[in-house]
C-alpha cells in the first residue's frame, strides 16, 4: 500500500488501481525501501518501459513487459549493477577501486588507488577524468554523498556491495588484495594506524596462506587494536591470519612475533568460550623450549 501511495505521487496520478499492478512489480524488486524504488523506477523510464504519453498526458506502462524485462533483478544489487554497467570504463573501475575501501573513504585515499589503478580502465588515447570529477559523477547518481570533513560515504551498503559485484568474481580476492598492497605501501607504517582494520582485511583477502611478515604484524596490529575494544572476534581472525603468514621455520627466524600472535588468539578464543582452540595455541608455544617461560607467562595464565 505505502509503495502504491509512492506510485501513485511519483507519476501524478490519483487512480489506485490502475498502479496496483505496477506497485506489486516494484515492491517485489526493491522490496519496499525508497530509495531503490525511486531508483527502479528511473531505470523503467530510462529502458523506456515506462513512459509519458503527450497525447494522454499521462505515464503509460506495460506490465507485462515490465515483469519480463526485470526479471533477473531479483533484489537491489542486481538492480544497480544493472544501471552501473551503463557507465564509462572508467567510471565502473572507479567504482570498484572505491567498493574495496569501506563504508566511507577520503580524497586522499581514493586519489592513492586510482593512481595506481586508473590506467586499467583508462584509454591512453582518450583524456582522463580528474578523480574530484569522477566522485561528482558518483554523487549525482546518488552512489555516494559528501560530508563537509571532504569524506565521502555509501548512500547504502547495498550499493557499495553492487560496485563491488562489478569486479569478475574470480580476480575479485586478488583485486581487494592489490588494493591493500598499495594503500599499505602508500601510507607506510606511521599513518596507517586509523585504516588499519580496512587495510588488514583487504590484504587477507585472498585465501592464500603467503609469508609475509610485514604482513603478519599488521595483523599483529589489527589484532590487538580488535582486543582493546573487546573484538574478540576479530581479535582471533587476525591474529590466526597473521600466524599463517610466518614461515614455517617462525619460532626460529621470527620468535618474537609468533609469541604475541598466538598469545592473542588464545587469549581471545579463551573469551569466547572456545577452550580447545585457546589450548592449541598455548600448547604450541608451551611446547617450545627455546622460548623463555617469562615470555610464555601470558599462555601459562591463560590456561588458568
């Protein structure tokens, strides 16, 4: 009923039935929220399948061909992607470079990615786009707005996750990966510290265990910034990640690391409630005696 109403003002008319079957198609592609039925509803005016009709002077529609053309839109995200597809080249790589940073993101930030990025999508015989105009282009499709600290947001979750369905789904690992990787060399370890959640989280992305110890103390890091605020969660993801990227030989080249890894992943699986692995990780530090008992003291109360 209420998407009916929105119906109803959005095309001038008064007559509830005439819009009951249309209203039905729209609330079960978007079910119901505003802001993707007012964006459905643009994307029928632009495939032409809603229409003003100057002789009527009325909108005309027909919904037959309305259920069929829309049917592989089963719910918001293939919705925008529909529309995102439309887009330039380099608009669309602009928006997966965009997806891959979080909830919201700065100039700087993307301005770092894209210059790395853009010649991915970018004809070198056509002049590029500057990176202030490209998130205009964003905000008037109503992908993202500005904040007046020059920041920039999703307008909803589900948008962000359509631009992020833009990249192929079997390089998608690889791309969120890449995009850590120059967001982490780029901002180097004295500025990291207010993206380092967003940059860990990409730089795990790939499922692939790959020794790297910078790598591993960024998840050292990620880690016990999880703990302070009681994350426990992500507290033991990140240190388990960052455990898979020591080498094998980590209690002989890297001791130091490897201990304040596991002594997080027990202490937080211990918080929640998961005592065998909270065991197996005591256990594996315990177990090595060229590691000092002092430096084990944290495994040894944990137990407790």
């Amino acid at each position: 009923e209420d998407v009916n109403r929105a119906i109803m003002s959005m095309l001038s008319t008064d007559d509830t039935s005439r819009t009951e079957g249309l209203a039905s198609i729209c609330y079960r592609r978007t079910l119901g929220n505003p802001f993707f039925l007012l964006e459905f509803v643009k994307l029928l005016e632009e495939e032409g399948l809603l229409h003003f009709h100057l002789g009527l002077f009325r909108w005309e529609w027909n919904e037959e061909d309305i259920g069929s053309r829309t049917e592989s839109t089963e719910n918001v995200v293939d919705l925008l992607q529909q529309k995102m597809v439309k887009l330039s080249a380099e608009v669309q790589g602009f928006l997966q470079c965009a997806a891959c940073l979080g909830a919201s993101f700065d100039v700087e930030t993307i301005e770092i990615v894209w210059q790395h990025k853009k010649m991915t999508y970018v004809d070198s015989s056509e002049a590029e786009t500057g990176t202030e105009e490209l998130l205009m282009t964003l905000v008037e499709e109503n992908y993202l707005e500005n904040t007046e600290k020059n920041e920039y947001w999703w307008i909803h979750d589900n948008i962000q996750q359509a631009a992020s369905s833009l990249i192929e789904e079997e390089s998608l690992a690889s791309f969120r990966r890449s995009i850590g990787e120059i967001w982490y060399r780029e901002l180097g370890e004295d500025h990291l510290a207010p993206y380092l959640f967003e940059v860990a989280n990409l730089l795990n992305t790939t499922g692939i265990d790959v020794v790297n110890i910078d790598y591993a103390k960024i998840n050292l890091r990620a880690a016990e910034k999880a703990r302070e605020i009681s994350a426990f969660d992500s507290c033991s993801n990140y240190a388990s990640q960052g455990i898979n990227m020591l080498p094998e030989n980590k209690w002989d080249s890297e001791p130091g690391l490897a201990v304040k890894l596991h002594s997080l992943a027990a202490e937080a699986e211990g918080f929640l409630g998961h005592h065998s692995r909270m065991d197996s990780y005591c256990n594996e530090v315990l177990s090595q005696s060229l590691i000092p008992t002092l430096e084990k003291k944290d495994l040894y109360l944990a137990q407790l």
